[in-house]
C-alpha cells in the first residue's frame, strides 16, 4: 500500500472514532484563536484553556491587548509557562493586527509568520481553522503520530508539514490534524499507548502485538 493509499484509508478510519474533528483551544473569535495558539507552545490545551477566559474578559480583542501593560499579561498567563516571551509576543501581534492589518489577521503562512511570535504551527492552523484552507498543523501529537504509523519520517516540524502535504487530499488535511490530536490524547498516548484497543492498527507501522 502506497503512502497515499495508508493516509486515506488512516483519514476514513479517524471518521468513525471523531467524527467531530474541531480544536481544543476555546476562542469566539479568529484573534482570540490566534492568542490562545500562541499560549499552547510548551503547554497543554487545557492549561490554555483555563487562562485564556479571564486574559479575554480583560482584553477582549486586539485593541485592548495592544495597550496592556506586559507586567499584566505576565500575570494572568503565568501558569502557562515562557510567560516573558509569550507576554511580548501577545502585545506585538496584537499591535501588528491592529495597525498593520487593521484588524483583520492574515489569510497566508508567510504574512502570519511575520507577526510576532508566530510560527508555521499557529500559522496552519489559523489558515486552516478560520480560512477554511488546506493547512497542515504539525504538532507533537501529530509529529509523533504520523512517525509512528509510517506517514512521516522526521522530527522537524517542516518537514513532517511538507510530507504530510504530498499525501493527504488538501480537503482532509485540517480534519485529519484535530482528529490526530484526539486519538493522541485518547488512544495512542505517548509512553502508554494503546495498541490493541487502536483503530488504526492494521495500518501501523509501530503498533505493539498483545502479549
């Protein structure tokens, strides 16, 4: 079986286990999207997503978080770690949308890129999430994953988004990323995975035979 063959027969088996194939990051809106994307470096979704409801009670939209002060934004996204960095970086987006962009965020990888603190990840998923264009978004569980069943053969986030691009239909490619996160968190957990409850077994490249 071709790689193409693997990675459509793999997308068609994620269907049945998530068929809801949707972010784990809460946001209402694209900036907010964009914000939350950035606090996920390094950090779970679900510290993410216990920070970000009082960071965007407090500033809402570009506007308000272009002018807050850093100290503040340190503090209220403490827990999710790299919290200087981040901080600086939120407040530089932030400014770039509203003035540069006149808050509407770019639709491409490569103007997305160019806002602080942003890279291919956040990039993809922002095209792909809000554009509704093919987007790969190589995370840890997608790196990870698609090692594992033989799909990628490299580490580098880039590479394994550009590998991924020559297999997968470009209408899959958004879906079969959130449900990859899904099964990484719920059935191939790194460390303790669970081959022999897994879907996707009979299509793996690393699955463990039952003892």
């Amino acid at each position: 079986m071709t790689k193409k063959k693997r990675a459509n027969k793999i997308c068609e088996l994620l269907k049945l286990s998530y068929p809801e194939a949707v972010c784990q990051l809460n946001a209402d809106t694209p900036f907010q999207l964009l914000v939350a994307t950035r606090l996920s470096a390094q950090c779970t979704d679900a510290r993410v997503n216990l920070v970000t409801p009082a960071l965007f009670e407090k500033y809402p939209s570009e506007n308000e978080m272009a002018e807050a002060p850093v100290e503040d934004i340190e503090n209220l996204i403490h827990s999710c770690g790299f919290y200087h960095g981040k901080a600086r970086d939120l407040i530089g987006m932030a400014q770039a949308v509203r003035d540069v962009h006149k808050g509407t965020l770019p639709d491409t990888i490569e103007e997305l890129t160019k806002l602080p603190g942003v890279g291919r990840k956040t990039a993809n998923l922002i095209v792909g999430d809000v554009y509704k264009k093919p987007a790969v978004v190589a995370d840890t569980h997608v790196i990870r994953i698609t090692n594992l069943l033989g799909l990628t053969d490299s580490k580098d986030p880039k590479k394994v988004e550009m590998q991924l691009k020559k297999i997968l239909k470009p209408e899959e490619s958004n879906d079969f990323c959130h449900r990859i996160v899904l099964h990484g968190r719920a059935v191939c957990i790194a460390r303790r995975p669970k081959c022999t409850e897994c879907i996707l077994k009979d299509v793996c490249k690393s699955g463990k035979e039952p003892k």
